[in-house]
C-alpha cells in the first residue's frame, strides 16, 4: 500500500490540457462525487518524462492530452494501461478511442480553412488541396508547421494522398504564403481580418473565441466537402495508477454529457460523446464531414508530416 | 586556498555535471535510423546559419547598448542619469517572451502601429518590415539581455574607470581615446563575461524565439523531441551544444590568459565627470529612447491589458507571487553560496578547479526543457533507490520523496544559474589583487579567516549583484520550474505558460505584470544600497 494513498485519497492528473479549460470540469466532478481531484500541468513531452521516470512509484493516475499523435506516443511508451469499460465504450465512438483501449477522446477539434468574408466565396476556399493552386498566390496564411495540428492536418493529406502528393501541396502552400507564418491560430485570424491574406488554416474553437470577443469579424469558416480533418484531445489512465478506480470514474465522468457540455461550452469544441450537442455558437457553423485521423498510425505519419514540411521549408 | 573549498568545487561540479552527463550520455540510446540524415540535409544548414545570425546580432546589440549605456551613466553629465543608472537595469525583470510577444503585437500587420499607419496613408500601405524576422528578434532579444552587460561594465567603470581615463589623460590622450585605448580594454574581462552569459541565454532561449517563429539550433532539439518523439535524439542535438559552450568558455579563458586585471586601489569618489558637449542631448534621447523600447512601451502595453483582465486577480496570485519569492530568494542564496566556493577554490588553485568551474556554468546554455529533463532524471532514479531502501527498512513504500520536493526544485534551479552568479562574483573577485592575499597572510590571515575579513568584504556587492540575477532569472525561468515543482507549487511564470499554452498571451498580462513587479523588487534595493554605498 503507498503511503500517498493513505494521505491523498484523490485522483492525480498530469494535464497538457490548460488549467482554465480542466478547472472547472474538475470542480463539478468533486461537487457530485466527492472526489478530489490534483493536477498539475506542464507540456506532453515533460510529462511523458515524467512518467517515465517516476515509474511504479507515480503520483499520477490519470494523463491528459491533446492531439491523437501525442496520446499515440503515449501509449507507444508504455505509461497508459487498458481500461475496459461499457461507459466508455457507450460514450465515446469507437473511431474516437485507441484500439487498444489504453486513451479515450473526450472533445474534437476540428481544423479547417477560414476566409475574409469581404474577398472570398466559401465554396473557392472549402479544400486544403486547393490552397496549393496559384490562383491564392500571396494570398495564403498559415500557423508554424511546429504546431503539432498542422502536422497532424498534414499527416492526414499524406494518408489520403501519399507522401509525394502531399509534398506537392505543402509545396504550394509555402509558394501561396502572403507573409512569414504565424505561432498562433489568433493572430492568424486577425492577419485576415485586417487584409494580410485572404486565406489560411485554424482550429475552429480560435475562431469561436475571437468571434465572441469581436462580433464583427470579416472572418468565416469553410468546410472542405471531401472532408474535415478533427483530431481528439483526450486522457488515459497510467499504467501504476494508485487510484486506478477512482480515475476510471474520472474517465467517465468526463465522457458523460455534464462534463462533455462544459469541454463543449468552454472551449468551443465539438464533444465526443454524440450524445452531447455542440455549443449554439458552434452549431451556426454548420454541419461538415469529418475526416479523423489514422490514430493507429498518427504517430508515423506525424515524422512523416515534418519531414514533408522541412523540405517544403514550411517554418 | 583551503583544500575544503578545492573539494568543494570539485562536489558542485560534479552536481552540476550529472544533468550534463545525462545529456551526453544519450549518444548511447538508439534513435530513428532516418533522424539524422533528415536533420543534416533539411533542418540543420538553416538553423546553424540562424543561430550564428542571432548570436551576432544580439552580441553585437547588446555589447554596443550595454557598453555605451554604462559609460554614459557612470562617468558623464548625462541628464538624468542618477534615475537612468538603475531605470536601465529594470528590462532585467522582463521576460525576454513578453517582451516578444508585445512587440509582435504592436508592430505586426493586424497590430495598431501598422493599422494606424494604414488609416493615414491608404489601405494599400505595405512597406512596414516584418516584426516576425531575423531583425525582429535581435531587436527584442537585445532589449531583453543588454542589462547583463550594462550592469557588469558599469560595475567595471565606476570600479576603475575614473583612474583609467585619469592615467589615459595624463599620458595625453583624449576622452574619446583615454575611452577605447585604457577603460575599455580594462573592462574587457567583466565585458566578456557578460556577453558569454548573453550568448548563452540567446543560444537556451525556446520561449522568445518560438514567437518569432525563427528555427534556431534550440528549435531544432525541440523538433526532434516533441514532433519526432525523440527524447534522445533532442538530447543528441543538445550535447552539441553543450560541446559548443565548452569551447566559448575555453576562448574567453584563452583571451584573457597571461593578462591581469586588477583594481587600481579604491574608486575615487568625486571625480569629475567627463562633460558631453554638444552630444549632450543626443545621448540623452539614446538613453532615455532604449528605456523607453525596453520598458515604458512593454509596460504601458501590459497594464492595458492587465486592466481587463484585473477582475480575474484572487487570492491565488498572492499564493504564486510568494512561491515566486520564496524560490527566487532560495536558489539564490543556494547558487551564491556554491559561486563562492568556486571562485575562492580558483584563487590560487590550478587547471582542474578552473575546469570544475566551467563545468558547472554549462547548464546555463541548455534548453530549459532539455535541462529539466537531465536534472530529472538522475534525481528520480536516486530517489527509487532511496525509496527501495526504505522499503526494506520500513516493510512498506513510502514512494518517491525527492521527486516533486521544493528540494529537487531548488537544486535543479541552482544548477541552472549557477554560471550567473559565478559571472558575478568570479568577476568580483578577478578585482581583488592577489597581493591583498598575501598581505593578509604575513598578518596569519589565513583559509576562512581570510574570506571572511577579506574577501567577503569586498565581494558583498558582487554578491548581492549575483544574488539579484539569480533571483530574477529564477522568477522568469518556466521549464524547469515546471517539470520539477511540488503539488500546489505555482509560480508566477506556471501561471503565465497555463494561460498562454493555448497561445493567449494577452490572458497572462496580469500575471506578467505582477512577475515584473516580482523581479522589480530586488532591483530597486540594488540600485538604493548602491547609491547609498557610493554616497552620492
């Protein structure tokens, strides 16, 4: 028996997912169970150290993360354990959940193509192939390919393409950039508003948020029709959980409709649980088909991805 | 000196040294077959020719800032300069990623500066250069790291300056050559340690340089790490630089090697200042405009947006500016208790106490992250042995104890800056002549009584200075703190990467704010025991 059980009877989590968007889902969770829940944040990559190396004597019970590569890896090295379980199975479908049971996705972030409503028609922007075409030359805005959504958006077009076509296209749109890329999705969105470019790729919940903050926008979303690439934020519990009940109830708190409304209206996301509907705002976007990502593979094709767009020399 | 500081040095070494060890060592795990190849023909030419470019342009910046701004405020009649002396030192407490990240939203496309000057000269108004480039990011790099040369040549100058030019004047020179021909040269050691301390703070820094989306040496470990999930082939890149440093440390050793700087006897205390002339207002608007870029404008940015978010401020923030202070205060003393064991093991020690002490600067020039990860790592396999030996003494686990403790923390920090505080006392102490020693020992002042009625003396401000840096660069410091921190032990620099890892810095202007108010404090009392010690 450790010692730390004794003293904490609490769920411990290691979070790569912000503070401001756990907190409150966290708080609910103690109010109807009684739970307690610690956390503490720090990148995906320091945690998975962390884990590592703390080993059969971890704190921790539960991991949370975002992107379907990073929770891929986690897996991959060995500090998530399975958990079978009939509501999460029920909650979360299934192209949203490792196949080997070890993480589940608990929201969809949804990465598409937004446009200056005042010089583009949605249906000439809705296609991440088409913003290779000279005709959105100087016209193009995009985040830095280190963010890891957009070499998950550029894994997927190498799983659909293969490698040598999606280099094409990355290709294309580094010859279409109107400026220096950008590190964040906001200022991105703000360099279309102001008439920087005309085009460019974000995460739909950026926009959410700058909308909210600055109704009158000239920005909007188009949706590709061959389909939309979403990946998952999502958690697994880890491998030498001291208190792997208690964070199998966590799990599942989270993939139930209280806790999938809050990561919903919180951060604008879409949830996992289809049984949950979508924040008002998000819904007035429209409905899209959505393309997940490989997640068996997203790890590989995540090298792949980077290494298309260091030759593009895509920053 | 005694043979308890010899060994002395040679422990915190070897503690400093296992991080850097662990990072070597990495050569020895496999990494992806293709990681390298792809590395040396798509990644490395552009980030080895960026990181030059960089290093260049914020030595240069910094050196041409820090020197001329030191001259001017401690021998001049510069108007104003008995506020500028220490106003210049406040960008200190800036952190070199809110610096970045104000001037990336005041000078890019969608920011006001450019949004004005399209409303007055047409829509079609493009010819504002890019904040998002090489030039961006030395401009604000250098505004960010030039106090560290400011303060040390400044030490240098009021130091010895005023009997430099005195003997260079007497000897027939002008001020302008009395200038470049005696003072400075003479300032050139304390010059070059603060410039290698820039370098490496320029070479580590992930947070600046990510905002400018400008792919440097760092920026490549970084890929390896988190986009090609390679914790060692990260490490790999990063022993490099680790080899690199070694080799800056050995060149600013090899240029003053032979050379001998020692103070010319107590600074005189009302010398006259050197009169500017007609270059007396231009130099004014020089100073006044640099504190202005580096701390009016930041500032007044911050407190706008701090101001909307002021309803968020609870009683939290009291909590993360006292864990801030409490860590701060700690680790420096910890960091300039074991730079004094160094510096007086080297006074009169040899080869290998020199080498000891250029070991322990190297964590400084690592990525903080990578850093985390070597301090991490030997400390948690320390810590299962300690608990599997409490296991069997006690019949049951009482789990990891170091890992996560304010201990591991704090020694991990210490390891980090240790190279600060050992610039500024190493430098302090280059000032003590040796022949002081050998006075005090004909008198039978000897070992500790020695440091402690004579070189303690001397070096408390080179002390406090270093115990101020440390402070500072503790407050701002993010990935170790972190990696290491206990359960409830946020800073004011956690603070600002949770509400900034979503990429919304004008969330973190309020913690910002308070971390520059934090790192404020010790450099207010610097700059009043200063003044109050100069008795001017």
């Amino acid at each position: 028996m450790q010692l730390s059980a004794l003293v904490l009877s609490a769920v411990v989590v290691y979070s790569a997912r912000g503070e401001d968007l756990i907190k409150p889902v966290f708080e609910t969770f103690t109010k109807e169970t009684g739970i307690k829940v610690q956390y503490i944040t720090d990148t995906e990559a320091a945690l998975v150290q962390r884990l590592k190396g703390e080993a059969a004597r971890t704190k921790a019970d539960l991991l949370i993360t975002v992107d379907a590569g990073n929770l891929w890896q986690a897996a991959q090295e060995g500090v998530l354990q399975p958990i079978e379980s009939a509501t999460l199975s029920d909650n979360i479908p299934a192209h949203l959940r490792d196949p080997g049971k070890q993480w589940y996705g608990l929201s969809v972030r949804a990465r598409t193509v937004a446009y200056a409503t005042k010089r583009v028609k949605p249906e000439e922007a809705a296609s991440y192939e088409g913003l290779a075409e000279p005709k959105w030359k100087g016209r193009l805005c995009l985040r830095t390919s280190k963010k890891v959504y957009n070499q998950s958006l550029v894994a997927m077009l190498v799983a659909q393409h293969g490698e040598e076509k999606a280099q094409k296209i990355v290709d294309g749109w580094v010859a279409n950039l109107a400026t220096e890329v950008f590190p964040n999705d906001t200022d991105l969105l703000k360099a279309i508003d102001a008439g920087q470019c005309d085009v460019g790729l974000v995460n739909t919940y950026y926009f959410g948020r700058l909308k909210r903050e600055k109704p009158d926008l000239a920005v909007a979303l188009a949706w590709p029709s061959n389909g939309v690439h979403v990946n998952v934020s999502g958690a697994g519990v880890t491998k030498y959980a001291p208190n792997k009940a208690e964070a199998v109830k966590l799990l599942e708190w989270m993939s139930g409709p209280a806790a999938q409304k809050i990561f919903a209206d919180v951060n604008l996301e879409f949830p996992a649980n289809p049984k949950v509907e979508p924040d008002a705002a998000v819904k007035a976007w429209g409905p899209f088909k959505q393309d997940v990502i490989n997640v068996s593979k997203a790890g590989e094709l995540q090298s792949v991805a980077i290494k298309v767009m260091d030759r593009a020399k895509y920053r | 000196m005694t043979g308890f500081a010899r060994w002395g040095a040679y422990g915190i070494a070897a503690v400093v040294a296992v991080p850097v060890v662990v990072i070597v060592a990495a050569w020895l795990l496999p990494v992806p077959a293709d990681l390298w190849p792809h590395l040396a023909e798509t990644v490395l030419p552009r980030v080895l020719a960026n990181t030059v470019l960089l290093l260049a342009g914020v030595l240069t910046g910094t050196f041409l800032l820090g020197v001329s701004l030191a001259w001017l405020t401690a021998m001049t009649d510069l108007p104003g300069r008995r506020f500028l002396s220490w106003a210049l030192l406040a960008p200190m407490a800036m952190p070199a990623y809110v610096l970045g990240f104000v001037y990336c939203g005041l000078l890019e496309f969608a920011g006001p500066a450019q949004t004005g000057l399209r409303a007055v000269l047409g829509e079609g108004f493009r010819a504002f250069p890019e904040i998002r480039s090489a030039g961006g990011v030395i401009f604000v790099m250098t505004l960010a790291l030039y106090p560290y040369v400011y303060m040390i040549s400044r030490a240098a100058f009021v130091t010895q300056g005023v009997k430099a030019m005195e003997a260079g004047r007497s000897l027939g020179c002008s001020p302008r050559a009395a200038f470049f021909r005696v003072a400075l040269p003479m300032a050139r050691p304390w010059i070059l340690g603060a410039l290698t301390l820039v370098a490496m703070e320029a070479l580590a820094d992930f947070g600046t340089v990510s905002m400018f989306v400008y792919e440097t040496f760092t920026t490549a470990i970084y890929k390896a790490w988190y986009g090609f999930f390679s914790p060692a082939g990260a490490a790999q890149l990063a022993s490099l630089l680790v080899i690199f440093v070694f080799a800056l440390l050995w060149a600013k050793h090899a240029l003053e090697r032979r050379k001998r700087f020692v103070s010319l006897g107590r600074p005189a205390q009302r010398a006259a200042r050197l009169r500017l002339g007609r270059t007396k207002a231009p130099a004014a608007a020089f100073a006044w405009g640099v504190f202005a870029l580096a701390f009016v404008v930041p500032v007044a940015q911050l407190l706008v947006w701090a101001a909307r978010t002021l309803s968020s401020a609870d009683e939290r923030l009291f909590a993360l500016v006292v864990h801030s202070l409490v860590l701060g205060a700690v680790t420096a003393a910890v960091a300039c208790a074991a730079a004094l064991v160094l510096t007086m093991a080297q006074r009169g020690g040899g080869k290998p106490v020199r080498l000891a002490a250029q070991v322990a600067s190297l964590g400084y020039a690592l990525p903080g992250s990578v850093l985390a990860v070597g301090v991490f790592l030997p400390l948690v396999w320390v810590d299962h042995r300690l608990a599997g030996f409490a296991e069997r003494m006690l019949g049951r686990d009482v789990g990891l104890l170091l890992t996560g403790s304010l201990f591991a923390m704090v020694l991990g920090l210490a390891a980090r800056f240790l190279a600060v505080s050992l610039t500024s006392i190493g430098s302090g102490a280059a000032r003590i002549p040796p022949s002081l020693d050998e006075a005090a020992a004909t008198f039978g002042v000897r070992g500790w009584q020695a440091v402690k009625r004579v070189h303690l003396p001397l070096l408390s401000p080179a002390i406090v200075a270093g115990a101020m840096l440390v402070f500072v660069d503790v407050v701002k410091e993010m990935p170790l703190t972190l990696m290491t921190r206990p359960f409830g032990w946020d800073t004011l620099s956690v603070r600002i990467f949770e509400l900034t890892s979503e990429g919304e810095w004008q969330k973190a202007a309020l913690p910002a704010t308070v971390l520059l108010l934090t790192g404020l404090i010790p450099i207010a009392w610097l700059s009043r025991e200063e003044r109050v010690g100069a008795g001017r």
